[in-house]
C-alpha cells in the first residue's frame, strides 16, 4: 500500500510541474489555486500545508486518505474545502472526527493560502 501512495504522490508531483497552478496548490507553495463560487474539494492539510486534495467529491475522506497518504499521518487533517458566499471555507470529515464543524484555524490558515 506504501508503494502505491508513493506513486500517487510521484504522479500528482508530475503532474502540478506540468501545469503549474492549474493542477492545483503544490505540497510546497505556489501560487493560490481560485476556487469558483461553490465549488468544493476534499483536502488533506499537514504541517500547515496542502498534502493531497481532489475535486473528485464523489470519493469518501477515507478513500482519499488511503489513494493518497495511505494512512492519516498523526497530526493531519481531512475534510471537505467549499467556496461560499465568497469565503474559503474548511468543514472537519465526520468520517474522521465525528462532527462536520469548521476546522481549526491552523488547517483554515493553511487552506486559504492554498485557495481563494
């Protein structure tokens, strides 16, 4: 399984050097991805930064983690990104934590460096 998130991120990595902002925020800054007004994104925030996040909303936050990291490291966080009313906005998975309420501001800081 570690193998295979490891190619997951060596492609995402590929893939965001091929086209830049467009692909996406990389794991090492950038230039903010623009969300369109309420559009939403599953996202998986560590050490302050975007490690792994997709438009693919039909995937659950634990099939993300497992296609991405493979297991949530300790200390991370996942859940669902939406833009409303014009706000970046950061919700907890229920998966995970149990609730859907907003994230801690670390993970909202790091979110909306990431996104506008």
């Amino acid at each position: 399984m570690k193998a295979f998130a490891e190619s997951v991120r060596a492609l995402l990595a590929s893939l965001r050097s091929r086209r830049g902002a467009a692909a996406g925020p990389s794991a090492a800054g950038g230039d903010a991805t623009v969300l369109r007004e309420g559009e939403t994104r599953l996202a998986v925030v560590h050490g302050g930064r975007i490690v792994a996040q997709t438009a693919d909303i039909t995937l659950s936050h634990a099939e993300l983690v497992q296609r991405t990291v493979g297991a949530l490291p300790e200390g991370a966080w996942v859940g669902t990104l939406r833009k409303s009313a014009g706000v970046v906005v950061a919700m907890n998975s229920r998966t995970f934590y149990g609730n859907q309420l907003p994230a801690p501001a670390p993970v909202l800081d790091a979110v909306r460096a990431a996104f506008r």
